[in-house]
C-alpha cells in the first residue's frame, strides 16, 4: 500500500498529482512542519490506497490500484 502512492498510471497522472501537491505543500508545512506534513502525506497515502483496496473486495470490481485510483479493467 505505501509504494502504490507513488505509482502514477500516466504522465498526466504524474503532473497533475505534482501540481497538486506543489499547491498546497507550502501552506501545509509552514502550519504543521517538515515532519508532520511528511507525516500527514504519507499516512493519506496508505489510507487512500487501503480504502481503495477496501471498495474493489466490497465492489469484487476489477482493476488496479494506482495510487490509490482505481482503474477498472472493462
């Protein structure tokens, strides 16, 4: 779970979580500090991933899991 945060299924995919980030990162670690915010990011990560995982058991869809998006085989 905490390596398919960082597995992007596109460039697109790549640029657009990098924005994102690049968005509110600095926001994020002037309230909260290097650490926490580094805490935070990588904890959000592994829940999406889990929560992921949790609706394609629940669903029985298949797919991957990237980055904690799902991508459903049709």
């Amino acid at each position: 779970m905490f390596l398919s945060t960082f597995s992007h299924y596109s460039m697109f995919h790549l640029f657009a979580n990098m924005y994102v980030l690049h968005s509110f990162s600095n926001a994020g670690v002037l309230s909260l500090g290097k650490e926490q915010f580094l805490g935070v990011y990588l904890s959000a990560g592994v829940i999406a991933s889990l929560s992921s995982i949790i609706y394609k058991t629940v669903t029985s869809k298949p797919g991957l899991s990237i980055g904690a998006v799902n991508f459903f085989y049709i």
